[in-house]
C-alpha cells in the first residue's frame, strides 16, 4: 500500500509592504495633523490670551512666554456677565426641551404614523427657513412691542423654539424611520397602547438622534446674536450680545474678551463632550444597514 505524503501549502514568507511605511499614507498624516492644529490654534490662542494681563495680550510679536492670571475672569465678573450667562443658559433650556416636546410626536406622526399629504407638511415645515430673518425682524419688532414683550427672556424662548422645530422634526423623522415597523406591531399584539409602545420601543431606540438632536439646537440658541441683538436691551440679554460690549473707540480689550468668550463656549463644550457618545450614534444613526 503505497503511502502518501500530505502536501503542505506554499507559505509566503516574502515580507509585505507596511501600511505604516507608506509614503502617502505618512504624507496625508501629516497633512492631516496640521490642518488640524490649524483650525484649533485660534481656539488655543483664545484660551492663552484669557490668561493674560492686557499689557501681555497686546504685545508685538505676540508674547508666548508669561505668567498666567485670573484677573481678566474677575474682570469680567465685576462687568456682569452673570446675568446674560443665566439668559443665555434659560433661554437654549426651554427652547431645547420646546422643540423636543413638540417635534418628537411631530416626527413620529410623519413617520410611523404618517398623516394625508406627508410631503406637503415636511415641505411646509422645511420652508419656514426659507425666509431670511432679516426680512421678517421688522414685522416680528413690531409685534413683540405691540404686545409689551421687547427685552422679555421668553420672547428669545419663543423665537428659538420656532427658529430649530423644523430642523428637529425632519432630524428625528429620519431617526423614527429607522425603527422597524414590526416593533410597534409586536408591541400592540401584546396589549400596549400606542403611547406605551411609544416610550417603551421607540424612544429608547432612538435616544441617540434625539440627543444629537437636542444638540444641535443648543449649539443653535447659543449661538445666535441677531434676534437677541434686536429684541433685547438690558434685561434679556444673552452671551453673544454682551461679548459685543467689548468693542469700543479705544479699540478692543483682547485679554478680556478672551476671558469672557471662554466662558461663553465652555458650557457648550462640556455638554457635546457630555453628550459625545449619544452624538456619535445620533449622527450616524441608520448610516450602516
């Protein structure tokens, strides 16, 4: 009986090109790395001059070596940036949780649950941002005075609400379409009512998009300036307002300024750094089939 050897494959032992050793890819590494450095260095810069005295923040070429002082952030206390940093902080709250209460049974209506004409309602949603806001300060000035409601922290409540709601309802539409159908069947055969099924199926399944949702409108409401800049003076006024009386015929107090616009990002900073890992899954929510 003859007896046969068992052939063993050829193993290439030939050593393979690295991925890490490739010139291109060291190349667009690099590349990378400094566009990166880049686009942060301002921010880098900003938190820099915040701590330094004025004499140091005004210097030619610019002073890298110094030592560091809280005096611009006492500064900038004694200026009253209390009240405005509380306005701001009210104000993208109940305009964030307003658009949350109001668009999420919006978008689930036009989702799950569609209503007669979907397209023509996601239309009329999407085309209330059509119109400039320049071209409608006028008549909302005139209304908001009419109705003693000028300098009114709930004014800016209001207007940011209407201003992100159609932005949230076609985000979490997309978020809702995403959740089998069958869920809510299976659900409903079970005995749960349709606000059960609601908060027990699809809300947590979609909390990523909500989160990233709520986000975005906060990140909007803080931002903005003009609404606040024309329908406020004193009272309600908001962060991007106040940063605006730093500007004066002297010129501008940099360290300062620089104080005061770290502790206008900083809330938002910490509440995406917070929100980091919901905002990662919101974004990419259905991307991945």
């Amino acid at each position: 009986m003859a007896i046969t050897t068992p052939v063993r494959a050829h193993r290439d032992d030939s050593p393979r090109p690295s991925r890490a050793r490739n010139p291109r890819g060291i190349a667009l590494t690099w590349l990378t790395w400094i566009l990166a450095i880049g686009f942060f260095f301002p921010v880098l810069w900003m938190v820099l001059t915040a701590f330094k005295k004025e004499s140091d923040a005004n210097t030619d070429p610019p002073t890298f070596f110094f030592t560091p002082t809280l005096e611009q952030f006492r500064n900038a206390f004694d200026a009253g940036i209390g009240t405005p940093l509380l306005n701001s902080v009210f104000a993208t709250v109940m305009s964030t949780v307003l658009v949350l209460a109001l668009g999420v049974p919006a978008a689930f209506a036009l989702s799950l649950r569609p209503v007669r004409k979907t397209s023509d309602a996601l239309f009329f949603f999407i085309s209330t941002k059509m119109l400039p806001i320049v071209a409608a300060i006028i008549p909302l000035y005139v209304i908001v005075g009419k109705i003693g409601m000028l300098d009114n922290i709930w004014t800016l409540v209001v207007l940011y609400t209407a201003m992100n709601l159609p932005i949230a309802i076609w985000m979490m539409r997309s978020f809702f379409l995403e959740v089998p159908a069958e869920l809510l069947e299976a659900a409903s055969i079970d005995g749960a009512s349709l606000w059960t099924s609601v908060r027990e199926v699809n809300l947590p399944l979609i909390s990523p998009g909500i989160a990233a949702t709520a986000l975005i409108c906060v990140i909007f409401s803080w931002n903005e300036f003009f609404f606040a800049v024309n329908m406020t003076a004193v009272n309600a006024q908001t962060m991007p307002v106040f940063l605006t009386g730093f500007m004066s015929g002297q010129g501008l107090y940099w360290a300062q300024l620089s104080a005061v616009s770290v502790l206008a990002a900083l809330p938002v900073v910490v509440c995406g750094w917070i929100a980091q890992n919901k905002l990662v899954r919101g974004l990419s929510f259905g991307a991945i089939k």
